[in-house]
C-alpha cells in the first residue's frame, strides 16, 4: 500500500488567507438604505493570527525588491520588513 502524502496549501492559497483584499464599497451599494445609520465594519469573520490587509504603496513582488533600499530621498523602508524583524 502506498502512504498517503500529507497534504500542505500552496504560497498562493497561504497568501490569500493571510493579505486580505479591502472592498470597494464596504457600506454597500450607493444610496442603499440598509444600515444608512450603522458604523462601517471590513470583516465579518474574526481576526486569525498574520492577517492583514494589502496595501497599494508596497512592492507587488516583495522578492525581487528584496535586500534593495529604496532610492528616493526620504524614502522609508518597505512595510513587510518590520514583520521580519520581531
């Protein structure tokens, strides 16, 4: 009989539980009244250990930009190094 391999998820599905992508309209469509008075919330389900959400002012592919310091005057480090480093 041949043994069964343990299954593990791939980089991309780990990487789509973990980064979260920010709704367009998270009040709903425009003009709907349903919770017109109601406080906005992004996620329904509970916070899980290393998620968060993307952000557009990061590299796309963090690998590639790796180990190279930003050029701009004033620049400051890329956000995913501070996780890293704890």
């Amino acid at each position: 009989m041949r043994k069964k391999k343990k299954y593990k998820d791939v980089s991309n599905a780990k990487t789509q539980n973990n980064f979260l992508a920010s709704e367009e309209f998270p009040e709903g469509s425009y003009g709907h009244p349903v919770g017109e008075n109601a406080s906005v919330e992004n996620k329904e389900t509970p916070w899980e250990e290393g998620q968060q959400y993307y952000s557009s002012f990061v590299y796309e592919n963090r690998g590639l930009h790796k180990d190279i310091p930003r050029q701009m005057e004033g620049a400051h480090p890329p956000h995913d190094e501070e996780a890293e480093k704890e």
